[in-house]
C-alpha cells in the first residue's frame, strides 16, 4: 500500500476514534498473530512483524479495551504505526 494511503487510512482512524492520537503508553514489537490492523483493517499475518500499542485508559476511558481494564491495545503493522504517528502529529 503507497505512503499517502496509509495515511489517509490513519486520519480516518483517528478521525473515527478507533485509536487515540496521543504517545502511546507502550509499545511492542511482535510477530503478528492474524489479528486486523487497527489502522488499515488487514490481518498481520504471522510472517510480518506489527507493534502492540497500549493506551493509559485514563486520557480516553471510553475507549476499546482488551487484556488488562487499564490500558487499550492495538495491533498494527509497523508500516501503519508509522503513518499513524505522523498524521497524529499534523
């Protein structure tokens, strides 16, 4: 996927609240495990690397949660998080 796709998937993202805009809490870099990319909708397949991000809950406490009550994680290819990470800070 070209550069200014991703990008405007990541504003779109963004814009719909299904990940925050701030600096994450953590970050992870894993082996995918099929799971869809919170940026772009595809899986990240076992032979691709992706990050899991999590989110204090406490700056979005509305947000989507998994694992843990206090925190919000997303998986995303890294590809993606880089798109995220610029548009979150335009």
């Amino acid at each position: 996927m070209e550069q200014a796709e991703l990008r405007r998937r990541a504003r779109l993202a963004i814009e719909s609240h299904k990940i925050p805009n701030w600096h994450p809490h953590q970050l992870w870099g894993v082996h995918g495990v099929g799971g869809p990319c919170a940026i772009c909708g595809l899986p990240v397949n076992q032979n691709e690397l992706e990050y899991e991000v999590q989110f204090s809950r406490e700056a979005n406490p509305k947000g989507r949660v998994s694992g843990d009550d206090h925190f919000q994680v997303f998986h995303v290819h890294i590809h993606c998080f880089s798109a995220w990470d610029l548009e979150r800070t335009v």
